[in-house]
C-alpha cells in the first residue's frame, strides 16, 4: 500500500501542511501574544492612572474602599504603602505582583512593566504606577486576567488550524486522485502494449506534464503498432516469397524427373528453377545484408572513391532492365568527386537507388542523377518520373520491411528492405538520405557523403 504513488503523495502532502501550519501557528501565536500584552499594558497604565486621580479626589479612609470596588473582574491589583503594608485585590498573593527590588524602584517614582512568569505559552505582564494618597508613597500593581482571552485565541487558532488540515487534506486527495487516475490508466495500458495490444490510446488534450506522457504514449503505442503490422506483412511477404519460388522449383523439378520433355522445354524449366532460386538467394541475400548492418558487425574498408564512376557502372550493369522499357537515362549532371568510401558498400546503394527507379518508372519515363559539392560534403540527386511516393507514406520509406504500394509491390516481388540497407550504409559513412516524392510526377532520393579531411576524419 505504501508503494503506491497516490499515498505517497498524500502522504507527503499532509506532512508538509502540519508542519508548516504548526510553525506558522506558534510564530502567530508569539507575535500575536505580544502584540496583546503591549495593549494591555497600555491600557492599564491609562486605566490605573485613571483610577488613582479618582481615589485621589475622595476621602483618604474611602480610597481604599473604591480601590476594591474598581479591581474586581478583568484586572487584579495590591497596593503597597512605602512603609511595607500591602493591600491585595483579587485571587492572587503580593508575590505574584512583584519583587521587593520592584516595588522600591515604583515607589521611587516612574512607570514600571514587568514580565513576572511564563506558565506554558502564556506571560504574565505586571504594570506598577506610583502614587501619593493621605501624604504617603504608593505603587499600584495592576495585573490583567488575561489567561481566558488567551486561552479562547489558542482555542480558535487550534480550530483554524484543524479546519485547514482537514478541508486542505480532502481537497488535496481530490486533486491528486485527478493527478494520479491519468498515470494508473497509462500503467495498465503499458500492461496491455506488453501483451501485444499496441492499439491503445489514452486522451491528451491536456496541456501540462501528463499531457505530455499522454501524448509520447500515443506516439509509442502507435509506432510499436505500424512496427508490428509491418513485421506480420514482412512475415506474409517473405513466407510468399519464399513460398512461391519454393513451389516453383518443386513443380518443375517434379516434372523433369518424373515426364520426358524435348531438350527446349527441359531447357526453358531448367531456366525458371534457376531464376527461382536467384531470387530465393537474393532475398536471403538482403535479409543477412541488413541485420548485419544494423548489428555494426562489417567491416568497413573506405579507399579513394568517385561516386560518378561507379554510378555509371551501376547504370552499365542494369542496362537491360531500362532498354527493355525504353526509360531515357540523363547522367549530364553527374560530375566526379573523390571521396574516401567502402567501395562495395557504395555499389549497393546505387544498386538499389537505381533498380528502384527503374523498377517504379513506367515505360518512356526518364531517371535523372546529378551531382554537386561544397566545403565538406557531396550531393548526389537520383530523379525519376515514376509513379512517386504519397505523401503519408514518406516518412515510413526506410523502414524496414516498408511497402507504400502493396500491389505494384506485390507485382514486383519486392521485399521492402531496399531503402533500409540504403539508409544503413549512408549512416555508416557519416552521411545522409532524404527522399522527395510527389504522387504521380516522380521521386529523388538525395545522397549526402561528406569528404575526409587532411587527418582522414570526415568533416563535420
């Protein structure tokens, strides 16, 4: 139970209100006593000024009566003669009034404050005034009854500060239960993910800090579920394209062996076995190429490289696929740059770059590359007039296993790795790749290699 980050907060949140409120209650409690007794103090100055000019206006022998009329319920009072007799009124004993010390310096003239006692929270504040009666020297001492008063102020003070403990504590549960509720909700949604079910979403309109979780999770949940819908499509893809050629190569190997066939046939079965397994070789080919990649396990070897040069080997080598749909090749723009680069890494980018292109690029179409350079790096730019890329697709295109075109994918026995390994080894040369599409006018795939500088860094 204490585990828990509602009761914990709670928790922490009650302590913090009753220690500060116990602090702020004895330092108001302090300043509020003495602002109390400094006016009581005053007022019983005046008051026992007050009284003295009226005992002085009577008889001497009914002075002493009026004292005793005056000082009766608010105040306690004594009276003490210069030669030692004390008269007292009220609940209390001379001692409680003042000291011998005390009442020779009133007696010798001046107003005297005193602070007697200290019982608990409470002072006890004692006033002496000196004054003449029937030719004698007299100190008044007034002491005020103020325990009741200061008792019904810590009273209400003590109720104050319980009502603010309390309501505060219900408020603040309230609040932290609307705090903590969007948290447990992300818990078990985050228990769902673990399970496999990556279609969860939680609300994020908010504004603050939970918001912001809320809507990282949104962002979680949604690319772990494209990721997993990608890696059952992957799946069907691949059992397809191992399927298909499988059943192929067993087919006709089953009609070689098991019928006879004129030398033509046995040739063109023989010619399709083969292309099946070149394309099952491929696949795995790509499949290996990839991981190992990712896993940072190959070696790198850069030497001195001109991107150009290779390009048009590239384009040399796949010569038959763009006659054959007579696509108009521009290498106008294709200019050579040294660099230093792994030269059979680099082939496969091109290699793929290029049978992309020509793959996707409808017949009479055109593919483009140019080049350019600055301080630091080379650009090359491969454009083609193809079908293009929608715009919803594009920031998924080097995504492993990524098809933005199931069907044409489909009709051209694509794996959807192509542009991944592309993005790998442009990673792995410090560089790189961007792609700009517009649905039905063309695409350009933009490379970016830096160039090595005179210690045979890449510059940044």
């Amino acid at each position: 139970m204490l585990n828990t980050l509602y009761l914990r907060v709670v928790l922490t949140f009650l302590l913090a209100v009753f220690v500060s409120l116990t602090v702020s209650f004895f330092i108001t409690y302090n300043i509020f006593e003495k602002q109390v007794l400094q006016e009581i103090e005053e007022e019983l100055i005046s008051s026992g000024k007050q009284v003295i000019q009226l005992a002085q206006s009577v008889e001497p022998e009914e002075a002493y009566s009026f004292f005793r009329g005056v000082f009766n319920i608010r105040s306690r009072a004594a009276i003490f003669k210069e030669d030692g007799t004390v008269t007292v009124y009220g609940d209390a004993d001379p001692e409680s009034f003042a000291s011998a010390e005390e009442v020779q310096r009133v007696l010798q003239g001046g107003v005297q404050r005193f602070d007697f006692t200290k019982r608990g929270l409470q002072k006890a504040t004692v006033v002496g005034i000196p004054f003449e009666l029937d030719g004698q020297s007299h100190a008044l001492f007034l002491k005020p009854n103020i325990r009741t008063a200061i008792n019904r102020v810590k009273e209400s003070l003590m109720t104050g500060f319980l009502l603010v403990l309390i309501m505060g504590s219900l408020l603040f549960l309230a609040a932290t239960y609307f705090l903590v509720s969007p948290i447990k909700r992300l818990t078990k949604l985050t228990a769902r993910i673990a399970k496999g079910q990556f279609d969860q979403k939680v609300p994020d309109k908010r504004r603050d800090e939970i918001g912001e979780l809320a809507r990282s999770f949104n962002r979680m949940s949604g690319e772990l579920n494209q990721l997993e819908n990608m890696r059952k499509e992957f799946i069907s893809n691949v059992s397809h394209d191992i399927q298909s050629p499988l059943t192929s190569i067993r087919g006709f190997a089953a009609a070689l062996r098991d019928n006879p066939h004129t030398e033509e046939r046995r040739a063109r079965y023989l010619t399709i076995i083969e292309e099946e397994s070149t394309r099952l070789a491929k696949l795995s080919e790509n499949l290996l190429k990839l991981a190992v990649l990712e896993s940072n396990q190959i070696t790198f070897v850069p030497t001195s490289y001109d991107p150009a040069k290779h390009i048009r080997k590239v384009f040399l080598t796949l010569q038959p696929l763009w006659l054959e749909k007579s696509i108009a090749i521009d290498l106008e723009g294709l200019h050579p740059y040294s660099i230093q680069a792994d030269a059979s890494q680099m082939e496969q980018v091109w290699h793929n770059v290029i049978s992309n292109s020509i793959k996707f690029t409808p017949p009479g179409g055109e593919i483009r590359v140019s080049s350019s350079e600055n301080r630091h790096s080379i650009r090359l730019d491969f454009s083609d007039t193809g079908e293009g890329i929608r715009e919803e697709d594009l920031p998924h295109v080097f995504s492993r296993f990524y098809k933005s075109d199931k069907a044409r994918d489909r009709e051209h026995k694509g794996s959807g790795l192509g542009l991944a390994i592309v993005k790998q080894i442009v990673q792995m040369h410090k560089g790189t790749v961007e792609i700009s599409s517009e649905w039905k006018r063309g695409t350009t795939v933009s490379i970016v290699l830096p160039k090595l500088d005179s210690d045979g860094l890449f510059s940044p």
